[in-house]
C-alpha cells in the first residue's frame, strides 16, 4: 500500500519551542497514532527555532480525509490546542521515501 508522507517544518515562537514539543508529544501524537497515522520521527533544530515531524498515512483513505478527520474530532477540540499560539510558520511537504 502506498499512502502519503508529509515532512512538516514548523517555525515556533520564540520561548516555546520546549512547550510546543511537551504538547505535540502529549496531545497529538496519540490522537494521530489513535487514527492510523504514523509518526516518522520528530527533530528540533534550536538554531531556527523549528520543529521538524515526519508523519504518515497508509489506509483506506486519503491523506487530506483522515487528516480532515483528525482536525474535526471531539478528541482535537477537546485539546484546547489553537496551534497559533505556538507556531508562525507551518510548511508541509509530501515526500517520498527513496532509502
């Protein structure tokens, strides 16, 4: 099965980038993982006050389904997570996996 990849480079305020990570990690991550996605790997780079992910979809749906999905679950609203808070810049990137 194919499925999708998306490389997701998040530009974070300045001070939260630790907070930031607490939250996706305690709070996305398992909802994500709940719906079928799988988390490729997860990087900060100090530097550019970025946070890298790499997340993934292999199932019945598309990509842009599930992760509509994702977004209009009781479980995303009940975070009480409004991501600009957090981030100034999101890039999401499909890629694919070559090695």
């Amino acid at each position: 099965m194919g499925g999708t990849t998306q490389l997701r480079t998040y530009t974070v305020r300045d001070g939260l980038l630790d907070e930031w990570v607490e939250r996706w990690r305690n709070d996305i991550v398992p909802l994500r993982l709940e719906l079928g996605f799988e988390i490729g790997g997860a990087w900060v780079d100090r530097e550019r006050n970025q946070f890298l992910w790499l997340i993934s979809y292999r199932g019945s749906k598309t990509f842009a389904e599930r992760n509509a999905l994702y977004w209009a679950s009781p479980e995303r609203q009940a975070m009480g997570l409004d991501p600009d808070a957090y981030l100034l810049h999101t890039e999401d990137r499909t890629v694919e996996r070559r090695y």
